[in-house]
C-alpha cells in the first residue's frame, strides 16, 4: 500500500580525514544515512557496505598496505527510514551475493576521495565534548492490541507447516514484550567538536528528518550524526 516517500533524505556525505606529518593517510571517518544494504550469501556475518567501503577507500588513497595501517571507516548517519531499494517498483532479481554491497559501497568511497581530495589540513584543532540524557516515553499497546497479541502469539510456535513464526506472531510478540517496558527510558546524547565539525552521537535508529533539524539547529558550520 505504497503511496509515496515517508519523508526528507539527508543527501549530504561527511569526510574527516586524518595525515601523518608527511602527507600519508592515516584515517578516514565518512558519515553517510542510509539503511544497510543486505544481499550477503546466506549464513554470513557481513559488514555490510560499511566493511565494504572501508577496504576501498584505502585502495583508492593508495593506503590499503599502509604501515602503520590506514583506518577507513563509514559511519551510519540518520536512516532509519532511508532504504537503498525504490519499494515502488519490483525488486530486482538475480545479483550476486555481495554485488548491492560492492555498488554502494564503491559509489560512496568515490565521493569521499574527492572530498578528502579538497581537504585543508590543520596541525591543531580545538576539541570538545558534551553529553545529556533525554528521558523518553514508551509507547505502549493499548487494551485491544494487547487482547490480540495474546490471542495470535501463542508461545514460539510456528504456524502447521512452517518452521519459522509468521510476522502476525512476530508483532504479537513485541507488543507482548512492549507492554512490560518501564513507562520512561533514558538514552544518553553526546556531541563531539573537533575544529569546525560537530559529530552527534544518538544511541536509536533516527529518521532522517531529525538529522536534518540537528543539523538546522547547530551553531556549527558543520555537523553530522552517527546513529546506533
């Protein structure tokens, strides 16, 4: 029942970079917001088109037998409701395990040497860091949701010819779960300033429209979020 977008995406790749005296490269922090990727082979544990994007970055700033080694890494910025897959249209069928991966990955590591490329270097920067705690709360399942789960789930048990639980049962189950949380949680927000850059740090899954107002609401030229 698509109908259009949910909402704004954040268009925008961060690049902070780190040399040695000498020139070479010595790390790179990306930030980019967008779901995970997926399409591994099954039964592997992946890094996804984070691991991805570390290994090309390197290869592609010549770093990637560097010694000490060069760190690449890409953070995840606010996508919790940012997918690389346009749900309108079927899904494309047939690529090769790690093949999305490799794409996206390659695309953003691209992006990011030409920024790296522009990069004015300082020998010092100002550092800062601040953190609060925001207390939040819990949305839980109303009387009829609850009536439901209890009615649907039915312990771990996989509906007649099934070996797995259906998503009826699934979301039965997390309600059940839900409804047993305290009424308030509290999750700790941090920020770090190094120079110009402000980097937040939020502990959830964040929808791109509230990276957006952090970055509107910033007294930093500026600013990116690292989510999870």
């Amino acid at each position: 029942h698509l109908i259009k977008p949910a909402g704004p995406v954040d268009p925008e790749l961060f690049v902070l970079s780190l040399r040695h005296l000498d020139g070479r490269p010595l790390a790179v922090l990306s930030n980019y917001g967008t779901h995970y990727v997926g399409g591994s082979r099954r039964g592997h544990i992946s890094a996804d088109y984070f691991g991805a994007f570390a290994t090309h970055i390197a290869y592609l700033l010549e770093a990637d037998r560097a010694d000490p080694p060069f760190v690449g890494i890409l953070s995840n910025g606010t996508s919790g409701d940012v997918n690389t897959i346009d749900f309108t249209k079927p899904r494309p069928k047939g690529a090769a395990p790690y093949q999305r991966i490799k794409l996206i990955a390659e695309d953003i590591a691209d992006s990011a040497q030409g920024i790296e490329d522009s990069i004015q270097y300082h020998d010092h920067v100002p550092l800062a860091v601040a953190n609060a705690e925001l207390t939040l709360a819990v949305r839980k399942p109303d009387a009829a949701l609850l009536r439901w789960a209890n009615e649907t789930y039915a312990g771990e048990k996989a509906p007649p010819g099934k070996t797995n639980l259906s998503r009826q049962q699934i979301y039965a189950r997390e309600n059940l779960h839900l409804s047993r949380y305290p009424d308030e949680l509290s999750i700790m927000l941090q920020v770090f300033r190094i120079g110009d850059l402000a980097i937040v740090a939020v502990p959830c899954e964040t929808f791109a429209e509230t990276g957006l107002d952090i970055k509107e609401a910033s007294p930093f030229p500026a600013t990116f979020t690292i989510e999870l």
